[in-house]
C-alpha cells in the first residue's frame, strides 16, 4: 500500500512534514489534554481528559515532572497512526484532504484511545495492555490505511486500466526494486 512512484517523493516528502507541524500543533491545542489529562485522584472511569492544564501546555511550569519532555515524546507516537494511514493513501488523496484527516485523527481520535490506554484510562484499568504500541499506534494506523485505500479505490495510472492484477507485484517505478537488487 506504501509505494509510492518516484514522480511523487518529494511531494509525498513535503505533505509528510506539512502533516507533522499541523498535527503537532492540534495535540499541542487539545490532544495532549485529551490523552493525558485524566485527573487520577477521581476514581470515576474518564472517558478523555479533561484537565485544564493539560491542554496547551498551559498548566507545564507547575508541574512535578518536565511536561515538555512528556508532550514530545507523545506528539511524535501521535503522528505515527496517521502517518501509516497517510501513507496507504498516497497519490489518490489531495493535499488539503490529507491534512484535514492527519489533524482531527491526531487532535481527537488518537488522543481518545490514548486516554483509554496508555494514559491509564478505562481500558487500562480492564488489563488492556499494549505492547510497544503494536495495538494503539500500528493497528490504528493501518486498519485506517486499508479502509482508506479501499473507498479510494487504486491509484490511476499506476495499473494497466487501472485495475491491479492480484499475485503480480510491479516494482517499475518503485524504490523496493532498488533495495531488492542489493540482495542479488
């Protein structure tokens, strides 16, 4: 599903980047305090974050531990779903399209899951547990890339009358051949 033509890296290159500066400032606005401002000392089971100081950041110079480290750390594992998802999709969805989907998958979607699980939400406190993000950050990413890649159908011009031949792998204009003949 990632393969994309060599025509279209440097733009694929550029929207990724575009991707992660928009998609870090909407975990910056609401993700973060969605994902991570469960306030513990309530034993009720919280659906998302709700804590003020979460969101923004703008609770971060009182705080025990470095908040700023911590919204780092989990804004890059924020990107990686829409990344995989982005990824399955490429050449058959437009840029703005693109960015639309990265920011509220990363701003909202993500951020509820990950109050759910890694935040040590209701989920957690159930005896979900995720190993290396395997279950949150890759199954999101790639559940969301094949339903994407399905309703957009295959990219044009790629297949002969634009319909794949299944059990035939056209590495033409693909940087997989080029990492495939190393091992000649």
């Amino acid at each position: 599903m990632g393969c994309i033509r060599w025509k279209n890296t440097k733009s694929v290159m550029v929207k990724m980047v575009i991707e992660t500066c928009l998609s870090g400032i909407a975990f910056w606005l609401v993700g973060y305090g969605f994902g991570y401002g469960i306030n513990h000392d309530n034993s009720h089971d919280a659906f998302i974050g709700e804590d003020e100081n979460y969101f923004g950041l703008s609770g971060a110079e009182e705080t025990t531990y470095d908040m700023y480290s911590y919204f780092l750390f989990f804004m890059v594992l924020a990107n990686i779903p829409s990344k995989i998802a982005s990824g399955s999709v490429s050449e058959r969805i437009t840029l703005g399209s693109c960015l639309a989907f990265s920011v509220l998958w990363t701003g909202f979607v993500y951020a509820i899951v990950d109050a759910w699980t890694f935040a040590e939400g209701w989920l957690f406190e159930r005896g979900f547990r995720d190993f290396a993000g395997s279950g949150v950050l890759h199954m999101m990413g790639a559940i969301t890339g094949a339903w994407g890649a399905y309703f957009l159908g295959p990219r044009l011009g790629k297949y002969k009358y634009n319909k794949p031949e299944f059990g035939k792998l056209d590495l033409k204009d693909s940087h997989v051949k080029e990492v495939l003949k190393n091992f000649d």
